[in-house]
C-alpha cells in the first residue's frame, strides 16, 4: 500500500510540474510576429565567361587575349519575415508569411588585348544587382516541451520573386559602348523551416528558427534561399 501511495503522490507531482511547465502555451487562435536575421540568396558573381563574352561583342570576335580579371558580390546580408497564421491547437498551426532578403550586388571588370591589326587595349566594366522577396503559405507541427518550450516544423509552398538589373561597357581605343537591361522572374518552389519557440506569457513568444525556399528546375535569376532568425509571436487567441 505504501509502495503504490509513494508511485500515485510521484505521478500527481509529475503531472503537476507538467502543467506548470506549460502555463503560459499558447491558446488556439490567430497570431502575428516577425523575424528578422540572416539570409542568404544563392547568386553567383559576373563570371570571368560573362566579361570574355562582353570583350567579344566589344572587338566583334574572339581575337583578343584577357590580361586582367576582377569580380566581386555579395549574396549574403540582413533578411526578415513577416507573418500571420492560426494555430488550430496546441500542435498545429497555419501560417502566412512574407519575407524580404538583402539585395545581391556583383561587379567585375577586365582588360584585354584586341589581336586584329591595329588593335589596342580593351578595358570592360559590368555591374548587376538582384532583390529577391518571397510569400510562403506553410503547416506548422509545433511539439510542447517542459519549461514553456517548443519545438517545431514548417512544410509548404513559397512564391518568390526577383528584379535583376545590369550594366555593362567596353572601351577601345577611345570608344565606348554600353548597355544594360532589366528582368522580373517568379517561380513558386517548396518551402520547409525548424524551429524553436519559448513561450514568456500566454500571448508572447520568441524563437529561433531556419527557413529553406528549395530552387527546382532552372532559373538564371532566382536561387534557393537561407534564412536564421530571430523573432517575436503575439497571440492573439
């Protein structure tokens, strides 16, 4: 008797820590929040190729011999999301979100020499940028842990966007002549993200997460996208 007194008072204690672990778990209903950290969007630098065939254009054919080549870019930088969802109970969630990425920014210059009769130095210069943001609509599983903690998962589909500019030009012999242009692409690619959350009251949580838009096919502007974050929930309920 004592024996199963000592397991029914472990189990109640148990239990009670338990509840008082999950106080503040939030309650089914809407919520809204933010992100904010670091992103990275997957675009490679104007290439040594891009500037061969910049010279190429420039002389008029492939007589020409690169003496110098520089690049440099930046696809990596501050990024955040936005978003609203709904949380069915206390294991799942939709969720609605908007994110925005730092703008990709590559340059690259060369200098050649022109190999036709009376040819002289080329110099090419070219520069792009490209500014990517996404809307995503995923499912949320979310597991309670002790302590007012959470652990998460996202699956679903995210609509990204890209505007790419670039320039370019090319000097010979005291002519120039340039050139550049703009393209807007859009794909809609897979999305998947884990998280962490910690619950400080009933209606407030922060979290840690990752958050992966998946590339699939081709697309000369659009690459797969990193996000770790930050952020802040507010429920609503």
């Amino acid at each position: 008797m004592l024996t199963k007194k000592i397991m029914l008072g472990v189990a109640a204690l148990g239990l009670s820590s338990l509840v008082t672990a999950n106080a503040f778990a939030a309650a089914p209903g809407f919520y809204v929040g933010g992100q904010l950290g670091y992103g990275n969007v997957h675009q490679s630098d104007i290439s040594r190729t891009d500037m061969n065939d910049l010279i190429g254009s420039a002389v008029g054919n492939n007589k020409f011999t690169v003496n110098s080549f520089n690049n440099s870019g930046k696809d990596t930088g501050l990024a955040g999301r936005l978003f609203a969802g709904y949380q069915v109970n206390s294991n799942w969630a939709g969720e609605l979100g908007w994110s925005k990425f730092s703008t990709m920014n590559t340059k690259a210059s060369a200098t050649a020499t022109d190999n036709n009769p009376g040819g002289s130095t080329v110099t090419a210069n070219a520069r792009g940028n490209i500014k990517t943001d996404a809307v995503d609509l995923v499912a949320k599983g979310i597991y309670p842990l002790q302590n007012n903690v959470s652990v998460y998962g996202k699956v679903g589909a995210a609509y990204i966007m890209s505007r790419a500019h670039a320039s370019a030009s090319a000097s010979e012999a005291g002519v120039t002549v340039s050139g550049s242009g703009s393209k807007n692409s859009h794909k809609i690619f897979p999305t998947v993200g884990v998280g962490a959350s910690y619950d400080f009251t009933s209606n407030v949580a922060a979290d840690l997460s990752y958050n992966r838009i998946q590339k699939v096919g081709s697309s000369s502007n659009i690459g797969s996208t990193d996000l770790v974050s930050v952020g802040l929930t507010y429920y609503i309920g």
